[in-house]
C-alpha cells in the first residue's frame, strides 16, 4: 500500500483556542486604544488558519477510511473507499493522488483475489506513472502486476517482472524484499530447479531478526520445500509455527493461506477429514474477506474431500455453492453457516 495519509481531527481547521474561548463582547470595557492595539496584533499574528477545500479533506478522510479497512483485510470496503478519492483526485487533476488511489484499488483487489480488476488499475496505473514522471512508484505498480499475474497462474511472466525489478539498481529495498518473497513463490510454482537456490537468497537477505510476518510467510515457502522433499512431518511442523504466527497479529490472507496450502498437503497424504477441517477454517476467512476467488477455490476443494469422504450430500452442497460464486454471485450474501 501506498503511505498512509496523516488525517488531522478538525480541531486543525479551527481557530487558535484563545479567540475561540473570548467572549463575544470581550473588548468593551477596554480603552479605545488598547482594542486598536489588540486589533493590530491579531491582524498580524493571529490570523484564522486558512480552511483546507471540501475536495481536499473529503479525499483525504476517504484514503485514510480506505487505508483502514485494508488493514482490517475489509477488501470490498476499502476499494468503495478508494473509488471515491479517486474521483475526488480525479475531478481536480491530482495525478500524484490519484496514481496512489490507483495502486491502493489494485493492492485491494488482489487481496480479494480479482486479479483481473487489479490488472486494469494497474494498467490505468503504468501509463499514468510513465506519462507524468512518476519513477519512484513505477516499481510498485511492477510489483503488484507480478502479483496478479501469479494469482492468474502465469508464474513465467511474473518471474520476468521480478527479475527485471532485481536487476535495477533503482529498486527501493521494501520492494526488493516483497520481489525475493515473490520470485521464490514463483520458482516453486513453476517447479524451478533453482527453487531451493531462491530460498536460499530470500533467507540470507531477512537476516537474523526478521519480524514475525515475514517469518511466517518464509516458514510457508520452506513447508514447500519440505512437502518436494518428501518430508511431510516438517511441512506439517512449518505450518503449524506459521499459522500460529499469523493467528498471533490476526493476519487473515496469512492465516487463510496456510490453512489452504496446509490442506493440501492433507490432501496429498489422504487425510480428508484433517483436509475438510482446513479447508471449512479457510473458507470462513475467505468469506469474512468477500474472496470470491480463493472461497470458490476452497469450495471445489471441500467437494473433493467430501467425495472422498463418501458424503454425497456435504459434496453437492459445495458445488452449489461453488457455482454460485462463479456465476458471480456475492460472497457476502452466503453466510458461513449455510455450509453446515
């Protein structure tokens, strides 16, 4: 996300606390020449600060609104907000703002899992970035075109992203590290023989004091390797430490995440109804977050595992509602309940 935007309470837009607090008829009972006086001290030192325009303060409280309701991972809500201060941004010609409000719509549909949505931002985004000589934040926008491509399955032109993103000097080092996390994930996608290699780069590169999301997501990518390895125990143990960790800051994308790739491997080893408790966990914070993308994958996943299970029932139930997200239906009128 772009830099949170620092809103003031309107106490910022009144006037100094000493006029607010004077009387209405406060200089009446003084000397012609004292109130002159005073008159002239105010008119020179004491002006009333200028009110910032409606535009200005509506756009600012919607990105900082917006801003807010990404953190709690409320996707859907946080793009209503930053729709709005675009429009703002865009009614008064503020391309720097309106490129933020760009790539904070694009970082939010991602998080729903629309990569599509996020790659017309993005385009909206590059091309603004490169006619208004906006260098700095062109990475970002590279960065988060590599994220829906992955997100789409096409893990080769995201290596391609990211690799010319480690090859400029220019790359801002929080973009780097986001790049080393997301070449790495790409590698095991695409079953590199260097994944490991990239696991290896990504581990030098945190250090030895990494902070706990950061561990989490490393210790998910050394669960893959553990699961390529053959060692199921260890990527079992790695999943455990991650999930808790997430748990620990309320992370949902990490903690749904985990579940998901934690059901996998249950599923790998046969263990459906270890799988189905995952994938039932998963899909209450895909819901939570109106994930229509990663809710349908964990639907087609329970209809597996209920299959498996032998209870047609659980199965038929999934698909339907499968079906219903894929045919656009909304993830927040399927209350969580209605699985069981």
């Amino acid at each position: 996300m772009t830099d949170k935007i620092d809103l003031q309470l309107l106490e910022r837009w009144l006037p100094p606390r000493s006029l607010r607090n004077r009387g209405r008829h406060g200089r009446s009972h003084l000397p012609i020449f004292i109130g002159m006086l005073l008159a002239l001290l105010l008119t020179a030192c004491g002006s009333r600060p200028t009110r910032q325009p409606v535009v200005v303060m509506d756009s600012e409280s919607d990105m900082a609104l917006g801003m807010r309701s990404y953190q709690d991972n409320d996707y859907m809500q946080a793009r209503n907000y930053f729709a709005r201060a675009l429009a703002q941004y865009r009614s008064v010609d503020q391309r720097a703002d309106e490129l933020n409000a760009l790539i904070d719509l694009a970082d939010s549909a991602l998080g729903q899992g629309e990569y599509m949505a996020a790659r017309d931002y993005l385009g909206e985004a590059d091309k603004l970035a490169a006619n208004g000589n906006f260098a700095a934040l062109r990475a970002h926008v590279a960065l988060l075109t590599a994220y829906a491509d992955m997100q789409a399955g096409d893990a080769q032109p995201a290596a391609a992203q990211l690799d010319a993103l480690l090859n400029d000097p220019t790359t801002p080092a929080d973009i780097r590290q986001a790049v080393l996390f997301a070449h790495t994930q790409a590698a095991f996608d695409l079953k590199s023989a260097d994944a490991t290699a990239w696991l290896g780069k990504l581990g030098a590169a945190l250090g030895k004091n990494p902070d706990a999301l950061s561990t989490a997501r490393y210790q998910r990518l050394q669960a893959i390797a553990a699961r390529n390895n053959g060692d199921l125990r260890q990527a079992a143990a790695l999943y455990t430490k991650a999930l808790n960790a997430y748990r620990a800051v309320y992370y949902r994308p990490g903690i749904a995440a985990t579940l998901e790739e934690w059901a996998d491997l249950s599923m790998q080893e046969k263990d459906w109804n270890a799988a189905k408790n995952q994938l039932q966990r998963a899909l209450d914070v895909r819901l939570s977050m109106y994930d229509r993308t990663h809710s349908v994958r964990d639907l087609d996943n329970l209809m597996q595992t209920d299959a498996a299970l032998g209870d047609n029932t659980a199965a038929q139930q999934s698909s339907q509602l499968a079906d219903y997200l894929k045919n656009g239906g909304n993830p927040a009128q399927l209350p969580m309940n209605q699985r069981e």
